[in-house]
C-alpha cells in the first residue's frame, strides 16, 4: 500500500487545520460557492444520525478551490466522510492513530503543509477539507456524524451548525425524530451568530423556523427550506448560526423505558416526580492576574444571580477565592438568608485579582470544608471555575487529580473553565473522576449567562448515589455501560446500555439503590421491554420529499450504537492504562468512530469505475488506494480535530 502511495503520480498539498479561534474563514475569489447544502437528520430514541451533503460546481474555465467546513457538536462521534471531486471517489477509513501517521508522514513528504486558522461556533469540533476542482467538474462532500442526545431542562437539544457564510440556491434541512413513548412537545429556533473582531461568538436574534409536521404521536416530520430571499432577508452573508431542535418524550406513564433489538438492550430513566435535594456548595473562584478587567466584571455578575437564586430551605454554601494562595468569606457554610445573601454580595463586589493560580491547594482546602458534614438527604458540590492552568503549589495535572480523588469521598466537583487559556482536558477529566463534569464559559458579552445557566442546571438535583443492578442473567454485565451515577438533576436522564443473550424475556429485573430528600430508597422493578424487531417500523410514504431520511440509520443499529456511544465516553474517562486503551480502539475500529486513539484516513478507489445511478454511486472492479491523509483526532476532551488532505490534485493517466 504504501509503494502504490510512492508509485502513484499526483500532486498535492495538505491541509492542516488547527482549531484555533483568531481569525475569520474568508473566502477568496479562486474559491467557490456552494451550489446546494443539504443536512439530513434521522434521531431513533434519542440517537441522532446527521448526514451532511454540500455539492460545489465549477463553471468556469479554470480550475478553483472548494472548501468543505463542518462544525460537529463536541460530544458526536464522524462515522463516515466521502469526497467525490472530478469524477474520482474517496472515502473514509478509521484506522489506528500509529497506523494512520505512517500513511501521513509518507504522504506529507510529497506536499507542504499550510496552516488554517477558524472562526468556530461554541462547543463544536471542526471537519474541514479544501479541495481543487476542475473546470466543468463537480466535487461532492459527504459527511455522517452520530451523537447521542442529552436531555436538559426537560428538554433533548438536537442543534445543527450553520456555518457556509453565503446565500446558497439550494438549501434544505430535515429532520424526522422517532419515539416509541411519544413526543410531547417539539419546537424548532433559528438562532442567528455573529462574531466581534476578536472571533467573540455573539448570539444574536432567535426566532421559530421550519415546517414542523406531526405524523402521529410517536413521529415528527422538520423541513426548512429558505428561500435566497429569506437568507437575504437574515443577513446578507447568508444563514450562520444554531438550527436548534427542541423536543421531549412522554413521561406520563412510566420514568423508566427499556429498548432492545438484535442482542442489545437501552434503559432510559428519567425519575423527575422526587423532591430536590438539600445542598451545601462551595464556590471556589479564580482571582489571579489573568481574570482581571472583563472576566471579573463578568464572574461577579454571574455570582450575584446564583446567589439571588440559593434556596434558603434547601441550600447552605461557602465562598473562597484563590490565586497564589486562598482566601475564604467566612470559616463554615451559611444558610442561604436574604442577610447572608447581602453579606456575599458584598464580598464579590470588593473582589480584586493578582497573584499565580495553585489549583491543587485551591480544592484540597475546599474538600476540607465538607469534614464531618455527610448526610443521604444532603448533596455535596464545588463549583470550580479557573481561567488558566496551575502555576504555583503542586503543577502537574495528574498529580492534582490524583490528590483531589483521594481526598474525596462524596463531593462532586463541577470545573468550569473561563476563555482560552484554560486547560478543558485537564479541567474535564479532573471532574470527571469526581462525580462532576466540565463547561467551557467563552469569554463575551455573555459570560454571566453561561456561568448562571450551568449552576442552575446542577442546582437541580433530586437524587445521589444512585445504582442499578440488572438482576437477569440475559443481561450481559461484564458489557454495562455506567451503571452508578453521583446525581440526577431535574430534567435530565440517566441512560445504561448493554448487551443481552437470546434468553433474555419480554421484561427485565433491576434492583435500584438511590439517596434521596427523605433517605435511602431502594426498590426492585421489574420492566417491561420494548422489543424493536418490527413493532415500530417508519412509514416511508409519508415523507415523499425525502423517503431517503428515515434510513439513514438503520433500527436494528440503534441500540448497538447506543451502547457504543456509551462505552467508548466510559473507556475515554478513565485512566489510560494499555487495557483500557486496547479496549478504545478495538471499539472504535470496529464500529468506525473517530476517538483520540483512532484517526480517519481518506482513500481513494484507484482502478475503480464509480458510476452514478441516481443517488446511489456503483462500484466497478479496481482497487483501492490512500490518497488523502486525515490525521483526525479528539482530544481528551472529545474535541474533534479531522486532518484532511488534499489541495490542489492532479492525477496523470486517470
């Protein structure tokens, strides 16, 4: 393989792109615009395929660039990518990160790299891909991602980035969403983004768009079609924002669902009925030198609307700053009174910023203050926010997580890190292994929204410790995603995924353990299972515009591919010992998912006729061959970053 890379005559230069937030995507004019951009979404109980389709067309008489840009939302696995341009096919292997480089380094010998840098939408990963193609020719850029919806707020956020950055002829969106328990509500916004001058995203306008058609109670039809004068009438560089889908399930009859197909089985849990919890909180804040002028002004914003919105009957809670060394308001947790209240914001409001940031010290201390305060009807929470990395005291990630872990026994430590300098792997494996997770806060006009947005998602806890046994022996356990979880949070959904054997019945047995606002409960349910294998088939004819949709994802995968999504984002948090790694990317290459550990590379059919027929592209014999080289990566914080070749191929005696 690697003597046909040597043995093939092309010339190409790679691209790599560096997700780096700076400047602007500024198209220039050897590029061209797109002819037609289409996004197709196919969501099965909460599992969204999302298939993106853009065709450029060169009518010129020279060759011209086409660029292909996709923001994927950060926590979607790239499944697929295909890239017809000049009659020539290529298609996306997922390979072992090692085995990927070699094909790379041998290929980056033979072109020179050129730098890329993006303006990106908040909370995204970044596939793009800058291709030549020549007059009178057609390129065609496919790309399939799959992520699994998370429920917040009573609500499953399905969001699809708009990006393109000009008014495009043909343009259409569809989603169908399909749940067995029924669909109780769904809307659709359009939320408008714009960026200051130093790639600040800023939100803009929102406003309800697209055809939303209820084909019965389990099943809703989106379509969004605008027209160029409804794109110009958005703005006249056409549509950049959020096409945003907001939907929820039917809860009404039972908190828990069970799924199951082809020898995997899923457990939604949604147990919303419980009272909160009482919760004692420690806000441990960054003041070192680098939070000062607007990152200060914004924190104490934030600060002031969390502590207008404490619970005086369900919440006590501390404040402590920290720089080179720490700082505390009071020596042990008040009561949430309207004079505490007072006294806290007095405290913010007099805060001033200096000084290095000692992380390590920053949490021990904070851990300190919950010695001998445990209690079942109370949850324990740090709300951790730092703009930059350790720089005094203990410096060495691991080692701070390390220390951290051991000194907590029943805290969940929630880390939110502020503008660019924050180091979101550290910060979000450092939650990770305490019961908690992480948020990026962008540093704009809106920072104290997104401070108060995420303290009053984890404000709402109704139950801790939560446990559940499957008692079957049909239940595969060795194969169980997470199965213990430190909260529930109002709103949101606890999700278990596994396999089964041909045993397993029409039912299955859990023991389920929890804390909750009146002590331990546990209980023994036995559940009833929604077998899929054809009970719940999609009715094709009543979507004539596009009967392509409903099967981008096959029912009999949905499950299995749950139960991926699952594991892999339990092998990712956990220490990466050479099992746990192994396990990565045997999972990953086996289903192709992109993962830190495993990487996409484009090949090309050599040898091989790809003739059209309709919408479908026939293989005739030949071979295959690496072209174009995707040095595609996550980082440990699920960023996606797809390396993409090529730019500018020529390809002699074709």
């Amino acid at each position: 393989m690697m003597k046909d890379i040597e043995n093939n005559m092309f010339i190409f230069q790679l691209l790599l792109f560096g997700f780096v937030l700076g400047s602007e995507v500024v198209a220039d004019d050897s590029s061209l615009n797109i002819h037609s951009f289409s996004v197709m979404s196919d969501i099965k109980f909460r599992y969204a395929t999302t298939r993106v389709e853009t065709v450029f067309k060169n009518t010129r008489k020279s060759s011209a660039l086409a660029v292909f840009h996709v923001n994927i939302p950060e926590n979607a696995f790239v499944s697929n990518f295909t890239m017809e341009v000049n009659g020539s096919v290529f298609v996306g292997d997922v390979l072992e990160k090692k085995q990927a480089k070699e094909i790379y380094d041998k290929a980056a010998q033979r072109g020179e790299s050129a730098g890329y840098v993006g303006t990106e939408h908040r909370h995204t990963s970044t596939f793009h891909v800058m291709v030549s193609v020549e007059a009178q020719k057609t390129a065609v850029f496919t790309l399939t991602y799959q992520e699994l919806l998370r429920r917040s707020f009573g609500k499953y956020k399905h969001v699809i980035h708009l990006t393109n950055k000009q008014i495009i002829e043909n343009f259409k969106i569809e989603v169908f969403i399909s749940e067995l328990q029924g669909i109780s509500r769904c809307n659709v916004e359009l939320k408008q983004v714009s960026f200051e001058k130093n790639a600040v995203e800023i939100r803009k306008e929102t406003k309800e768009v697209g055809n939303i058609d209820y084909k019965n109670n389990k099943q809703v039809y989106i379509n969004y079609e605008p027209s160029v004068s409804d794109q110009k009438a958005l703005s006249s560089q056409g549509i950049t924002g959020l096409f945003e889908v907001n939907y929820d399930v039917d809860w009404k009859v039972s908190s828990n669902m069970v799924y199951a197909i082809d020898g995997y089985f899923v457990h939604f849990y949604a147990p919303d009925s419980f009272p909160s919890l009482q919760k004692k909180i420690v806000f441990m804040l960054d003041v070192s030198g680098s939070m000062s002028g607007r990152k200060l002004k914004q924190l104490k914003k934030a600060m002031t609307g969390i502590l207008h919105s404490l619970k005086q009957a369900l919440d006590t809670f501390m404040i402590g700053i920290f720089s080179s060394g720490i700082d505390w308001m009071t020596d042990g947790f008040l009561p949430a009174s309207k004079e505490n209240i007072n006294v806290a914001l007095n405290y913010i409001d007099r805060l001033s910023t200096g000084g290095g940031t000692n992380i390590n010290e920053a949490l021990l201390t904070s851990l300190n203050k919950f010695d001998n305060l445990k209690s079942s009807e109370t949850k324990n929470l740090i709300f951790f926010l730092t703009d930059g990395q350790p720089t005094d005291g203990v410096v060495d990630w691991f080692t701070i997580i390390k220390n951290v872990a051991k000194a907590n026994s029943d805290t969940s430590i929630f880390t939110l890190g502020f503008g660019e300098n924050s180091d979101m792997n550290f910060l979000k494996q450092l939650a990770g292994a305490n019961g908690g997770f992480s948020r990026k806060i962008y540093v704009a006009a809106d920072s104290r929204m997104q401070i108060l947005n995420l303290y009053q998602e984890i404000s709402r806890i109704l139950l801790k410790n939560i446990d559940i046994v499957y008692l079957d022996d049909a239940i595969n356990r060795t194969t169980l995603t997470e199965n213990s979880f430190s909260y529930y949070f109002k709103g949101s959904e606890i999700v278990v995924a596994g396999t089964t054997s041909e045993d397993l019945k029409e039912d299955i047995s859990i023991l389920l353990t929890m804390d909750t606002s009146s002590g331990l409960k546990s209980e023994k349910l036995k559940l009833p299972i929604e077998n899929l294998n054809g009970e719940f088939q999609l009715g094709l004819e009543s979507i004539p515009q596009n009967p392509k949709l409903t099967t981008l994802q096959s029912l009999h995968t949905i499950t299995r591919n749950t139960w991926v999504h699952l594991t892999l984002k339990k092998l990712l948090n956990l220490e990466r010992t050479p099992k746990v790694r192994d396990q990565i990317i045997s999972i990953a290459l086996k289903y192709g998912f992109v993962t830190p550990l495993t990487s996409m590379v484009v090949v090309q059919n050599m040898g091989m006729k790809m003739v059209r027929d309709g919408d479908r592209l026939i293989e005739r014999s030949g071979k295959r061959m690496y072209l174009g080289i995707s040095c595609g990566n996550t980082s440990f914080s699920y960023y996606l970053l797809l390396v993409i070749g090529c730019l500018q191929m020529y390809f002699q005696n074709w």
